[in-house]
C-alpha cells in the first residue's frame, strides 16, 4: 500500500529515490525491477551516475508525454536526476537526501525540471549490465 511508502527515511546507499522507484514498482504494480548495480552518490560522481540510472532506464522503458500511475519521471536537480514515481496523473511518490519520502503535486517546479517520463515495457526484471 502506498501509506508503507511515505515517510520512509533516506539511507545513503540503502534508500534514495532510484531504490524507492523500485520498492514501489514492485510493491505496488508487482514489478521485479531489480538494479543489478549499486548506485553510490557523492558530489564528485554525481553526473556520472545519473547518466547510468537513466541509460538503464531506458533499456526497459519508453518516454511518453502524458503520466499515469505506475510511470516514472527523471528530473533535472541540482545537478544531477531525480527520479519519480507517478502514483496518479499528477501525483509523485519521491525522496530527497536527508529527508523522508513523501507524496508531491507533480506541478512546478518538478514540471519544469523534467527531462522525461517513462512507461515500463512489461518486462520481468531489470537486467543492469
């Protein structure tokens, strides 16, 4: 259920918003999106990683314009992506560092700092390489 997803507390290398997308696919559409890599951010890498997520992204999804439920966006955020779950046309489920996670208006400013929205093939598992 939704409610066991908010306010959940970020980890560093535990729980971040690219590990919440997954919880959520899986927990609440059933999704085995598994992320065969571990994603560690530091200031340093952070374009770097970013650009895996989305590549990896992209192996099992495609951009759409408009959002539904299930749906996931990457934004554009101090420098490096966010990545949100649309838990509604116009609501997201995200977590920033430091914070907990939480359900959003998917309106400005997250609009404008999107960079795409995806829609997941039906496929099984996530196969990172």
């Amino acid at each position: 259920m939704i409610e066991d997803l908010v306010g959940l507390k970020w980890q560093d290398n535990k729980l971040d918003c690219v590990k919440l997308m997954i919880k959520a696919q899986h927990e609440l559409w059933g999704r085995n999106i598994c992320a065969n890599k571990e994603y560690s951010y530091s200031r340093y890498n952070i374009r770097d990683v970013s650009k895996n997520i989305i590549d990896e992204i992209e192996k099992i999804a495609y951009k759409v314009d408009q959002p539904r439920e299930g749906d996931v966006a990457v934004l554009n955020i101090c420098g490096g992506f966010h990545v949100v779950t649309f838990i509604s046309d116009f609501e997201i489920l995200h977590i920033f560092e430091d914070h907990t996670s939480r359900i959003s208006r998917y309106a400005q400013p997250f609009k404008r700092r999107t960079i795409a929205i995806y829609r997941f093939k039906e496929v099984p598992q996530w196969q990172g390489h």
